[in-house]
C-alpha cells in the first residue's frame, strides 16, 4: 500500500464537510458595523408596527357615556333657547336693558358654539344626535314662568334667575360628564367648557 493510500485511511471521511463548513462566511457579522446598523434598523421598523397593530386593536375609539353627553348637550339647548327667544316667541317688545342684553348675548353665541362641537365630537366617535333628542332638554314650565312674569311686571328679574340656574346646572352636568369621560379630546372640550361657563356666570 504506497503513502498516499494510507493518508486517505486516515482522513476523516466528515472533513469536507466541516472544512466546507468553516470556509462559509456568516450571514450577520456583528464586526461590521454598517450590517449590525442595517439589522438593528429593521429590528426597530418591526417593532415599530407591531406595536402600532396592538395599539390600534386595543385602543379604538374612547369610551363615551353617551347618556351624560346628550343630558349635557340638552341643557345646552335649553340656555341657547332662553338667550334667543328671552320670554319665548309669543312675547314681544321685551326690554332686558343694555347690561342683560349683552350678557345673553354672549352666553348665546358661547353656549351655541359649545353645543356644535360637542354634537361634533360624539359624531366623529360613531355617536349622531336627533334634532328631536337635543330638544328633550327644552322646558315648558321655565318658558310658562317667563310668560307669567311678563305679565307681572317683573319679566327682568325672572329671565335673569332662570338663566343663572341654567347655567349653574350646566356646570354640574359639565363636571359630571367629565369625570365619566376617558378619551381625551372629549376631557380637553369638557374642561375648556367648565372654566368658559365659569365666566358667563360671573358676567351675569
């Protein structure tokens, strides 16, 4: 048996393989800086949308409790009523005098533009209210009150109670929507509306 044939017994039948093995280079090679960047990369894209998948399965839209809104939005209604028809539309050449006059019509134009946005809130969250629901809120015994005090005389007096007691239970409904609101713009809306009516009660 010459030399060459005893080197081949010898060998390991495997060495092609390991030697095949150890030749190839690794996919990743943590040394080079630019694929280490590029891995990194594209582990935190990877990250960055199944994070975004999770969050938009759990979060959604935020939980509204619609039963307070709506009240709130009623009330609303009721003082936009009062401060666009003082005495309702069957009464006529009522004379609030120039300090009252201004007052309701500021707390119209506030309170008007306050109920818009919250109609527009609740429809932006899947929410959409009847002109028929907004108007459960409107009073007959208040308009009747104003309707007796203008024959008495004392119309000024009445409409000015009236309001402030509106507005005053405006205030309660406000901070009790707030404190059962979770979703943040809804918070930021009720909370801007809180102190805005804060206002209109020390102006009248």
């Amino acid at each position: 048996m010459d030399q060459n044939n005893i080197n081949n017994l010898n060998s390991n039948p495997y060495d092609f393989i390991l030697n095949n093995s150890k030749s190839k280079n690794p996919i990743f090679n943590f040394s080079n800086k630019r694929q280490l960047f590029i891995l990194l990369s594209v582990g935190l894209i990877f990250f960055i949308i199944i994070f975004a998948v999770i969050n938009s399965i759990f979060a959604g839209k935020p939980a509204i409790d619609i039963n307070s809104y709506t009240r709130t939005i009623q009330i609303e209604q009721e003082i936009v009523h009062l401060t666009s028809e003082p005495g309702t539309s069957t009464l006529t050449g009522v004379n609030l005098g120039y300090d009252l006059t201004n007052s309701n019509s500021t707390i119209n134009l506030v309170i008007n533009s306050q109920e818009q946005q919250l109609l527009a809130y609740l429809k932006q969250n899947g929410y959409s209210l009847s002109q028929s629901t907004v108007n459960l809120g409107l009073n007959t015994s208040v308009d009747n009150a104003l309707v007796a005090a203008y024959g008495n005389g004392n119309f000024n007096t009445v409409f000015q109670q009236e309001l402030l007691s509106q507005l005053n239970y405006y205030q309660q409904s406000l901070n009790t929507t707030f404190k059962l609101s979770t979703g943040i713009n809804g918070k930021k809306l009720l909370s801007q509306f809180y102190a805005q009516n804060t206002q209109l009660i020390k102006i009248l």
